[in-house]
C-alpha cells in the first residue's frame, strides 16, 4: 500500500491518500479540497474515513462526497469489526479523549495505523476542547499500550512515527 502524505491548511493538518492500484482511500480530507482533488485524478475512490469530525480533518469532506459519492467510515462504523474496500482491509478502533468521537483506523496487514489527533510524534491531543477528557485519554492510551505489534503511526499533523517510539519516549506512555 502506497501511502502519500498532502497537508492542508493553516494548522498543516495530514490528509492520507491510500493507494493500491488505481483504487484510493482517504483519510482525513483537511480543508483544501481542490490541492487534494489534484492527487486524486488518477484514482478511483472507494471511501473516506474520518478520524475525528474537528473542522481541520473534515474541511473538505463535503465537496469530496459530492465529486466521488464514496462512502464514510468513522465513529458511527465502529460497531463492525473489520472492513474490506476493494485491496483494503482495515478495522476502526474507538480512542476517545482529544474528542468524543476520535478513532483509530488499523491496518494489521501493513502493520499501520492512523491515529488523527490521539497521539503525535512524543506528544498526544489536546483534551481541552469541546468534547476532550483526560481521563479518556489516559484509558485510551492504556488500550494502545498493551498492542505487542509495532504499527507505524500517522498522525493528523507532524511527523510519522512507530508505536515502539512512543513507548519508549513519549512521556504521555
């Protein structure tokens, strides 16, 4: 799976674009539709998936429905355990604290996850706005903590990075 990395906005916020053939997932489409409408001409686009609905990752979810009709895997997917979109299989994991409704996307086969605004290269979200607790952050770590495999992380701004890193020197860990 090729993974291409387009960031949009005045918070540089990380829109995803995974690619197998001719066939494209989106995560996270920031708020700059028509840079990110140029990666995508060449693609079909099977879905997008949404790791938290804050203004910066779903900028420019509207216009991308309206071109490409795909569908959307986000919070209110979570309930099935695994997906299969054409040559992509994922599962959606709940990891509520930087917002109500963030999650997680795991790609077990690629050993990659995208994380949104949960956890950054030595850093987490902010728990402080609308929606954010603390307290679900701390559990939600917890969870991410005791998963043995090292996933490279993409977080919704800044740099990639892998769970073992975080592990090692992310003082929130």
């Amino acid at each position: 799976m090729e993974i291409q990395t387009i960031t949009t906005g005045y918070l540089e916020e990380n829109c995803y674009l995974l690619i197998r053939g001719d066939s494209c997932l989106v995560v996270d489409p920031g708020d700059d539709y028509e840079k990110i409408r140029k990666f995508l001409k060449n693609y079909q686009v099977l879905g997008v998936l949404i790791t938290h609905h804050h203004f910066d990752h779903v900028g420019a979810l509207e216009p991308l429905l309206e071109e490409y009709h795909a569908s959307v895997y986000d919070i209110n997917s979570i309930e099935k355990k695994e997906y299969s979109l054409g040559p992509f299989h994922f599962q959606i994991m709940g990891n509520p604290g930087h917002s109500k409704d963030s999650v997680r996307f795991v790609f077990k086969g690629e050993k990659v996850m995208f994380v949104g605004d949960f956890v950054f290269y030595h850093s987490i979200g902010r728990t402080d706005l609308p929606g954010g607790d603390s307290k679900e952050m701390v559990e939600s770590l917890n969870q991410l903590k005791k998963e043995t495999e090292n996933y490279t992380l993409y977080p919704g701004h800044g740099p990639k990075t892998t769970l073992e890193e975080e592990k090692k020197n992310n003082p929130y860990f």
